[in-house]
C-alpha cells in the first residue's frame, strides 16, 4: 500500500466562523482481484468514490471517466448539481465512444459529497447513484446518508427482505441505477448542516462487503487522523477477505466561531436538495 497523506482546507464562512476541512482517501485492488475499477476523487469542495462495473476493461474505464469529468468540474471552480449533471452526461459520452468499452453492462457507481455556502450558510450535499455509500459519524453515532439503488435494498424497503436477509441474497451486488449503464438518471441529493467533529466516510462496497457499520464507528473512533483511518479500515477490509476493490475517503468537520443553534435550524436536518449555487473558492491552508 502507498503512502496515505491527509489533505486540509481553511473556509473562513464569516469573520467570527472558520471551517476546516480534513481528508485523506486510498483504494486497493484487494485480494481476489486482478484489476481495480473503483476510482475516487479527494479534491476541495468535491470528494467522490466510483465504483466500476463491466467486462473486460469496461468499469475502469466508466469510473475513470468519470472522475476525470468531475475533477474537471473541480478544476472550474463551480461545483454545483447543475455541473456534476454535466460532467455526467459526459462522461456517459465518454464510456461510450472509447474503444474499448464493450460490454453493455459498462457502467460506474458514483457516490460522495461537496461543500457548498448558500446565503453565507454552509452546507454538505451528498450526491448518490448505485451502491457506494455514504455514512456520517456525528456524536458517536453512525448513520448511513446515501440509499442504496439495488435491488436488495427495493426488496427490504418493500418489506419483502429484512436487512439481515439481505447478507449474502444472490441479487447482492445487483444495482438498479449506475453511470454509463443505460439513460443516465441524475443523482440523489441531500443538503446536511455542516457541525464541528463530523467525519464522513465514503466507500464503495469493497469495504462494507468486509466491515460493518459497527467496524466503520470503531475505527474512526480509534484514529483521529483521517490518513490514519483510512489506512486501518482499508487493512481490515483485506484481513477480513479482501473479496472486491476497496476505496473509501474520510472527511472531517473542525468549526469554530459563530454557530447559534436557532441561526441554523433551516438547516439542521438532512433535507433533499434540487440545485444548488456554486461553491465557494477559498485559498488551501
């Protein structure tokens, strides 16, 4: 495994209120393996993780698109839903023309979040096609922000599988929604305050296929250190059996300053969000 660094960003939001940012991300081919299709994305305000689907080289090629097309987006300096559709619909492009895509079930997850400030108030938007998931660690507790587009997870909100049947049913690894697989549906969105301690982990299921929730809160309770983190989930991901392509990133909160409780009430919740004004662009400490 190479060497993980974490990466930090300063946002002075207002006079009296300061942001910082840390993360660090890693992926591994894993042990069963004989190629990585997942592809991540750690680069302020955006931080992305895709996980590739297809014959021959055909998912390595749909994640890497696009993440290419949204580090471009990063690039511009305009996130906002308005350009990660964008950078979608061409990325779809671009799994389609390249020459070596040819299986028809060519296609990527996406899942991750971005750091956005509406009316001077800032906010995370999550975003979500697929399969990869996104948890958030707030008070010590855990909880899973993205919904799953499998058909595992239609199954249990239909109440016709319970989570625990879930484990192992032949339709695991069976998604409903995917980048470059068919007509491309825009992502899920949901707006989240944004609150000093919270820590984000973004991964695909390479690591929940070998570490539960559970094993999730615990590592990031044992590491501070983003890097560090990383490090021990993805180590524990390959003790555990190592069965699929592991990539996951970490985000954590530091706020400061200014941050009244009933100031934030519009946004303390986790709330669907449609479009959003772009971010942001402040200097990397």
């Amino acid at each position: 495994m190479s060497e993980t660094t974490t990466h930090s960003h300063r946002v002075a939001v207002t006079d009296c209120d300061e942001i910082t940012l840390t993360w660090a991300g890693v992926t591994d081919t894993g042990l069963r393996r004989d190629n990585n299709q997942d592809a991540f994305l750690a680069e302020y305000p955006l931080f992305v993780v895709a996980d590739g689907m297809g014959g021959h080289a055909g998912g390595e090629i749909a994640s890497q698109s696009t993440v290419a097309r949204l580090k471009s987006v990063v690039e511009s300096g305009e996130v906002t839903t308005g350009a990660i559709e964008d950078a979608l619909v061409h990325a779809v492009e671009d799994i389609a023309s390249h020459p070596d895509t040819t299986d028809e079930g060519t296609g990527t997850t996406l899942t991750g979040v971005f750091f956005d400030i509406v009316d001077d108030e800032p906010r995370w938007v999550s975003l979500n096609i697929g399969d990869s998931r996104v948890y958030l660690l707030r008070e010590q507790r855990l909880v899973q922000v993205t919904t799953d587009h499998s058909v595992v997870q239609e199954l249990i909100s239909s109440g016709r599988l319970s989570p625990e049947e879930a484990e192992g049913h032949p339709y695991s690894n069976v998604i409903t929604r995917a980048v470059g697989a068919s007509e491309l549906t825009p992502p899920d969105y949901l707006g989240i305050e944004v609150l000093d301690g919270d820590r984000f982990v973004i991964c695909s299921d390479g690591l929940t296929k070998e570490l539960t929730d559970y094993g999730i809160q615990h590592f990031l309770r044992e590491h501070e250190d983003p890097a560090d983190a990383v490090d021990a989930m993805l180590a524990a991901a390959l003790e555990n059996g190592g069965r699929d392509n592991v990539t996951l990133i970490v985000v954590q909160v530091e706020r400061t300053g200014d941050t009244d409780d009933e100031a934030d009430a519009d946004t303390a919740r986790i709330a669907t969000v449609e479009k959003s004004p772009s971010t942001s662009d402040e200097d990397d400490r």
